[in-house]
C-alpha cells in the first residue's frame, strides 16, 4: 500500500482482535507516515502553529475528517499546539483506519 492509497482509501468499521493490525503491517504502515510515533497501542504526533487560530482551523479540519471517517481521535488542544492520538478502542489497539487517518491529516498538514 502507498501513502496515496492509505489517503484515498475509506474507514470500515472495525471490532474485536481480528481487525487489529499486526506488528509485520504496523511496520510497513509506519513507514508511510514517519512524523507519527507509535506507543503503548496508539500513534501519535504533535503539529505545532503560529497562533490559536491557526491552530483551531487545523483542529476544526481533523474534526471534519473524523466525522467523515466515523473514526475520532483523542486531541489535546492549547494556544499553538495540537496533540493527538489515533487508536481503535473497539480492538483493543492499532486498526487500518488509524494509519488511514493519520495518513489525512498528514495530507491536511502538508
């Protein structure tokens, strides 16, 4: 899979063990999204901004993003900074609609 096709491709839902990600296809999906960092079942990644309402505008795209997707992040929000986290609490840790999303917002942020 390509970065492209992680942008293009839509979130399904997913539930239980069967749909978390292995660690052989965390690596290669990793890859495709080097700014992420990968940690205790989640990725995660830090944007930082000129001013709040640079910021917000970022924050109120991902949230358009999430709604689309119907897959939401975990987002702490300050002044300059936003902080979030992609996971999929239904399997327990890492699903393909994780590295999807975070795959947008890279695009959003580039």
């Amino acid at each position: 899979m390509t970065k492209e096709e992680l942008i293009a491709t839509r979130c399904t839902p997913r539930k239980g063990a069967a749909d978390a990600v292995d660690a052989k296809l965390i690596a290669e999906l990793a890859a495709l999204i080097p700014d992420w960092h990968i940690g205790s079942g989640e990725l995660k990644r830090e944007f930082r901004f000129r001013d709040f309402h640079a910021t917000m505008g970022f924050v109120n795209a991902v949230a358009w993003i999430a709604n689309r997707e119907d897959h939401h992040p975990d987002l702490e929000v300050g002044y300059n900074y936003c902080r979030m986290r992609w996971s999929t609490h239904d399997v327990g840790g890492l699903s393909l609609n994780d590295f999807l999303c975070a795959a947008k917002v890279d695009a959003l942020s580039a």
